[in-house]
C-alpha cells in the first residue's frame, strides 16, 4: 500500500484548506440532501430549485418515490475549490463546472455557483432525469430517457412558476435540415453505440437532437399523446414485447405514427409548456440546516472522487469519515465501493461486513459479497459447489432494491446449483424476469432450473 503514501500527504493539506476554518452547511429535504460551502441563503435557492425540477418530474414522469435513490449536492464557492474533485482528463482537472455521478447506491452531484449558472444548472438537470427515471417501472430506451433528459434541461423558474417543455428552435432545425433517422434506427442503439468523435459524431448529434423533439413532440406537442398518457405508461409494467411493440401497447403509436408526429412537429407543430406555480414558504418547509461536523464533509468529498474514478485519492477521506463517524454505515460504505474499484476484493468485504454492522442495506455490498461467494463455489475442488450463502446474499441485495439487475442475473445463474431448491429465490427471480423482459441471463437461468427440474 506504500505507493499512494506521498498522494495522501498532499492530499491532507488540502484537505486541511477545504475543511478549515469555513462552516460547511448540511441541508436535508425529504427527497435529498446538500453538502455546501456558500451561504445559507444561497444553498436554500439552490436546494428550493432542484426541489421544483424533482416535483416537475414527478408530475409528467412520475415514479414510485420510494424507488428513488437518495442523491447529494455538493456545493462549491468556487472553481478553484472545485478543482480537486473534478474528474480528469489527460491528467488534469477537466473544464466543467459541474458533475453528476451515478452509481449503485451512491448518486452525488458538484457544483461551483460562480461561472455560467444556466450551463452548470443544464447539466446538472439533464443527468438528474436519468438519476430519477431510474425507479421508473419499465426499462427506458436510451433514445426515449435521452429526449426526456433534453426536455428536462431547460427547466427555469419565473417569478412563482417553473416551466417545463420551453422549445429549442436550433434542436429543430439541426433535425429538419439532417432529416430524421428511422424510428427503428433509433430504437436500435443501445448504451455504448454511440460515438462522440470522428466521423460518427454527427450521427450521435443527430440521435439527440431527434430524441428531444421526438419526446416534446409526444409530451407536450399537440399532436402528440400528452403527459398522462405517458405518465401512464411510466407506471405500467412490461408486457415482454419487442421496443417498438412496448410503446404500441402503452402508449397506442405505431412506429408509423412516431415518425409522422415528429415530422408535424419539426415542420411548425404546435405546443404547450408546463408552467407551475409555487408558494417558495411551502417548499422550504420540510428543509432543515445545521452545521456539519468535519467527517461528514470528508465522506461527501470522497465520495466525490470514488464518483470521478480517482478512488486512491478518495481513501484518507474515507477513513476520516468512517472513524469520525463511528456508528454510521456510510463510511465503511464508500470503503467498501472504493476498493472494489481498486480491485481489493478482501478489503472490500472487510469494509461491507462492518457496513452491515452499523445497520447497513447497503444492496451493492450485498452483491458484491455474493457475486465472491458465488465465484468461490464455482472453483470449488472438492464435490459439488454449493452456492447458498452466495444465494442467500444475492436474494437480500434483490430485496433492498428489486430493480438491480445483476443481483437477478447472478441468482438466476446459482439456482440449479443450489442443494435444495429455494421458493424464495426462485420467485424472487420469476419477478425479476417480469421487470427486465428479454434479459437473457435471467431467462437462461429460469429455463436451465425448468429443465433440471421438468
């Protein structure tokens, strides 16, 4: 371990600087929570903003509440003091004046109020959809949650209202004088399919430019199908059918009628925006401030850099944190997914058993100590393997949050294995099949156990 000795003498100074004598404010809400450094006056404007873009959300996208992670905001006075949190690029702080990170169980976002507010504020929006859609009760395809980060994006306030839906005239031109893709062209490309740079770059502005207007056309266009059918369709579980045939039974479009509403749309359709108003008193009442104390500002700043994947760095944070806050199982937490990025798998349990110790539903731990259980009884020498701790872990990581995949996938896979077969798991799978149609691990493993067992 010696060789990240010298990073963590420099990084103590700074640290010295970050927490020194200027008070860091804790703000809590119901639905998230903010780390700052700036006024009172200022973290409550930021906190009573990002509180409205949550509510618009929940009115044309709304989700099972209680599915959505909790998420943190951490405001910064300035760049400079950005700076050391920022992820890198070529080995230096990139030029952003804000972050969103999202990672199971751990959503936090950074921000400097000075500079361009309406770029940082974007920003921060547009990742915030894909942080909220996240708890949606069917998958999203990427060309739908990727329009809908777009419409989101330009959510302001004016004066005691907010507005959702305002029109991006560039977006529609760029779409018009490119000519929109097929609709099943559209479908098809999947996470990882697009290409920021080179020649395929143009194809990837074109996907987001038409993603946007396809979904403020079908929202907020009036030829399109409205919010409360969309919000219908939110709600509704999968029926299992391909992508297209998902929209045509939740929403009742074809893709013939997706690609006429878009082109009514990019040719002069006509929309309504969303506008709410708001009494501000009535949104801040449910806010609580205080004065944090300095291991709660550590885990927040390491945190920050597990996000940025500078996980090495993040380590003095977060021991200071998780011995400063003795009883708290969010220490060993970030322990805990800070070495499993530094591929320390015994470290990594260590820290997540004495998570669960302090009371920890830690669902990513969980699977973390399973998926090794589970790789343990795969090698083993000596008879048959038998995988029920491993299933066992897996099955609670899948309790804590229904909606994580990989827990499902791994238990599918260990269920002909198991010595006895376990109603519990295989339900718990049978579910998960329901949730994810089409996942091909799950069904592997559901098909090998009706197999194994006619």
């Amino acid at each position: 371990m010696r060789w990240w000795l010298p990073a963590v003498v420099g990084l103590g100074v700074a640290t010295m600087a970050m927490r020194g004598a200027e008070e860091w404010i804790g703000l809590s809400t119901p639905h998230f929570s903010v780390v700052s450094e700036v006024s009172e006056a200022k973290t409550r404007a930021w906190a009573v903003e990002f509180e409205l873009f949550r509510r618009g959300m929940m009115i044309v996208m709304p989700v099972e509440a209680a599915a959505v992670e909790p998420v943190t905001l951490v405001l910064f006075r300035s760049d400079r003091r950005l700076r050391p949190f920022k992820p890198l690029e070529n080995g230096e702080p990139a030029k952003v004046a804000g972050y969103f990170t999202r990672a199971p169980g751990r959503n936090i976002m950074a921000i400097s109020i000075e500079g361009a507010r309406d770029a940082v504020r974007e920003l921060i929006f547009h990742e915030a959809v894909h942080w909220h859609l996240s708890a949606a009760a069917r998958p999203i395809p990427l060309w739908m949650e990727e329009g809908l980060a777009g419409v989101f994006g330009n959510f302001r306030l004016s004066g005691n209202s907010f507005i959702i839906g305002a029109n991006r005239p560039g977006f529609i031109r760029h779409v018009r004088i490119a000519r929109p893709m097929p609709m099943a062209q559209m479908m098809a490309i999947e996470p990882g399919g697009l290409t920021y740079n080179g020649k395929h770059g143009e194809h990837t502005e074109l996907f987001y430019y038409q993603a946007w207007a396809m979904m403020h056309a079908l929202i907020f266009g009036t030829e399109g199908v409205g919010r409360t059918k969309f919000a219908e369709f939110l709600r509704l579980p999968p029926v299992g059918a391909d992508p297209a045939g998902e929209i045509e039974a939740g929403m009742g479009v074809t893709l013939e009628v997706l690609e006429k509403t878009l082109a009514t749309h990019i040719d002069g359709g006509q929309f309504q925006t969303l506008q709410v108003t708001f009494d501000r008193n009535a949104v801040e009442a449910g806010f609580t401030s205080r004065r944090l104390a300095a291991a709660e500002v550590d885990l927040a700043l390491g945190n920050l850099l597990i996000g940025v994947n500078r996980s090495a760095e993040a380590q003095p944070y977060l021991w200071r944190a998780s011995t400063g806050l003795p009883d708290d199982p969010r220490g060993p937490e970030a322990l805990g997914a800070m070495s499993q990025m530094l591929e320390q798998p015994d470290d990594m349990e260590r820290h997540f058993k004495e998570a669960f110790r302090r009371g920890s539903r830690s669902y990513l731990g969980y699977f973390l100590i399973g998926q090794r259980e589970m790789m343990s009884a795969m090698k083993s020498n000596f008879g048959a393997a038998d995988p029920t701790q491993a299933v066992e872990l897996l099955e609670r990581s899948l309790q804590l949050n229904p909606r994580f995949a990989p827990a499902a996938e791994a238990l599918a896979n260990l269920l002909t294995l198991l010595p006895q077969r376990s109603p519990t798991a295989e339900a718990a799978v049978q579910l998960a099949a329901v949730r994810f149609p089409g996942n091909f691990r799950i069904l592997a493993g559901l098909a090998l156990l009706e197999a194994t067992h006619g």
